[in-house]
C-alpha cells in the first residue's frame, strides 16, 4: 500500500512538472501583438495589386504639460511610453491609479527611453497651475512623467480613437466623469502594444515587464527582417 | 506513531489554537487594556465592519495603509490633525472637506467628497478602525460620540 502511494505521489508529482514546462516556454515566446483595428490599403505595384497592412497609430496631438510646453507625438521620439486618462478631483479610482503609475515612473527614473503622459479629461478645472501642484505633490516632473490638458473635445477624441479607451463626460457617475482606468502601452512607432488595468498591482507588474521586453526589441541585432 | 510524527501533529495543533479561537489579540493595545470580554467582543466586531468600509470609501486615497500618497493625501497613520479631533474626524468623514489642512507640518488642499449615505453606526465603525490601526491607538469611537460629534458640526 505504501509503496501505491508513494508511487501515485510521484506520478502527480512528474506530471505537474511535465504540465508547467511547455506552458512557461509559450510564455516566453509569447507573440507581443500591436493592437487595434488594422487598415487594408490596396495599391498598384508594376501593375499588380497589392494589399498593404497599416497598423493602428496614435493619431497626432498637441496638448500642453504641467511646465506649459507643448507635448506632441514628437515629445516622445525615440521612446516607448505609458499613457492614461484622469482628473485631479477624481475620488474613485484616479488616486490607486497614480499610486501604480508611480511605480512606472520610479522603475524608469534613469532611463530615457521611457516616458509617461497623464490626460485630464476634466482641463476646465485642471489647469497648467493645479497639473503642477498635482505633479508635485506627488513628487514628479517632465517631461519623464507629463500631465497633460488642451482641448476637451481633442482629449475625448484622443483617447477613444487613438488610444481605444473610454473617456467622457457623464452627469451620473460619481465625480461627473467615466473613464477607464487603463494604462496604455504605446512603442516608438506610435503602435499600442499593451492595455492594463492601472488599479491592479498585478497587472502593472506585468506592464513593467512588458516594458522591459518591448525595450529588449530595439536593442536586438537586425538578424530578422 | 513516531515520536517525531506525533511532535509535529502536536506543534501543528498548537499553532491552530494560537492562532485565534476566541482570543481578540489582534485588535489588544494600549488603549483596549481595560476592556471587558463584552467590549472586546464588539470593539472587534467594530474593527472587522470599520476595515471593509474603510476598504470600500476610504482606502483609494489614504492606502491601505494609512499612509496617504505623497503631498496629495493625507496620512491617517500617526495623523497629528486627526488624533488632536474625534468630533472633527466624523464631520469630515460624513461631509468631506474642502480647502486647505495641515497634516503632520504639511499642508495638503485635496478636496474629500462626502460620504452621506453613511449610518452614524458606519461612522463610528470606520473611526473606530482608523483611531486603532497603523500604530494609532484611541480606543473605541462608539455611536454615542458619533452622533454628538455629527449634530455639532461646523
């Protein structure tokens, strides 16, 4: 009977090793997806047809930081970065979302290649003036951590169309506006390449990696093409 | 049965029995030294009930841990603006704030919504929580205070 057992111990024991290993090699190999809707172009090519793929891509802005300067796709030339939506009086969710995003910046303090962009949806009240206490308050600056206010109608656009998450007005919900609360993964080609719940430690843990990752790929020798 | 066998059933039950089973260590300070088995009990009850509240309307801004999130919110934690006020404490946490406080030599100006919907039971049990957490120790806030404190606001 001892002998059953200790067998049968084994066995479970064998298999669950046998069950971790492929799933951890996928893991690693996991395809790293650029997000959104993809647009089919056709053209003419030596008089053949052919169909061309563009990506999804955040579509230009122009919205002033806590410092007053101008933030354009431009600002983060050369770098991957993270972006969300909030407002300064926003007592729900906003306040666990800062938290996280501190550790974003705090991971990526001293390294260039790594940016953050905040976007009021509520700039009538978040001024360049409040923006700046805010920043300080949390003890951050520009332009490694912008928090950014401009048109509203631009910054609702922006962040339905461009960065695919909701941000508007709404009346019903507490603090008079719905957003999410994601944080946004965008590569140096101005790709999305990843959508986390800012409120969930677990998940920016994993959009810290991911970062780390997606900085992996540009500094990996042109071998594939 | 081994003797070694039957040393660890015998550790693995005392550690059961430590942990728990009637005793309200958790919840025993400075503060709640005097209390009866009776107090105790409820002060407890109050303990458990405050930290979900807490959890739910409170815990956003001022973490779990009681420490507020840099100049933005205030700490709760060892607050010398909240020890030096019961009554003020409950006004603020049924009405909110607004404006300017100062907190521990900081000042802060982040406006706190109010939480209306909250019983004076509510109430007393989220002050209860916070008065006896993170290394403060008042005691209990009962409902009594509660109410006075709530009919007295400014």
């Amino acid at each position: 009977m001892k002998i059953y057992f200790k067998t049968f111990i084994a066995i479970i024991f064998g298999v669950s090793l046998l069950g971790c290993d492929p799933a951890e090699k996928q893991n690693k190999n996991e395809e790293f997806p650029i997000l959104g809707r993809k647009q089919f172009v056709e053209r003419t090519v030596n008089g053949e047809t052919v169909v061309d793929t563009i990506d999804h891509t955040i579509p230009d802005f122009r919205l002033v930081n806590q410092d007053s300067i101008w933030v354009t796709p431009k600002s983060f030339e050369n770098k991957v970065y993270v972006a969300d939506f909030f407002f300064t009086s926003c007592p729900t969710i906003c306040p666990t979302m800062k938290k996280e995003m501190l550790r974003v910046y705090n991971a990526y303090k001293n390294n260039n290649s790594v940016a953050i962009i905040s976007h009021t949806i509520d700039p009538k009240h978040d001024t360049v003036a409040l923006l700046k206490d805010f920043a300080q308050r949390l003890d951050v600056e520009a332009p490694k951590w912008n928090f950014v206010t401009g048109n509203k109608e631009e910054i609702y656009e922006l962040g339905q169309k461009g960065y695919m998450v909701t941000a508007m007005e709404d009346e019903n919900e507490e603090g008079g506006y719905i957003h999410s609360g994601a944080f946004i993964l965008v590569d140096k080609e101005k790709h999305v390449r990843g959508v986390y719940d800012g409120t969930n430690s677990n998940d920016v843990d994993r959009l810290i990696k991911d970062i780390d990752r997606l900085l992996a790929t540009y500094n990996e020798p042109k071998t594939k093409s | 049965m081994s003797l070694k066998q039957s040393l660890s059933y015998i550790t693995f039950l005392s550690l059961i029995f430590s942990t728990g089973c009637g005793s309200y260590s958790e919840f025993s300070s400075e503060a709640t030294k005097d209390y009866s088995r009776a107090e105790m009990q409820k002060f407890a009850k109050y303990m458990v009930a405050g930290k979900q509240l807490y959890t739910t309307h409170c815990s956003n801004c001022h973490q779990e841990s009681g420490q507020g999130l840099g100049k933005l919110y205030p700490p709760l934690a060892k607050s010398d603006f909240m020890m030096q006020n019961v009554n003020r404490t409950a006004c603020l946490i049924k009405n909110g704030i607004k404006g300017e406080i100062i907190v521990n030599n900081i000042t802060y100006n982040q406006e706190m919504p109010a939480l209306e919907e909250l019983t004076n039971l509510e109430v007393a049990e989220i002050a209860t929580y916070i008065y006896n957490s993170w290394g403060n120790e008042r005691g209990f806030v009962t409902v009594k205070e509660v109410e006075t404190s709530l009919s007295n606001c400014q």
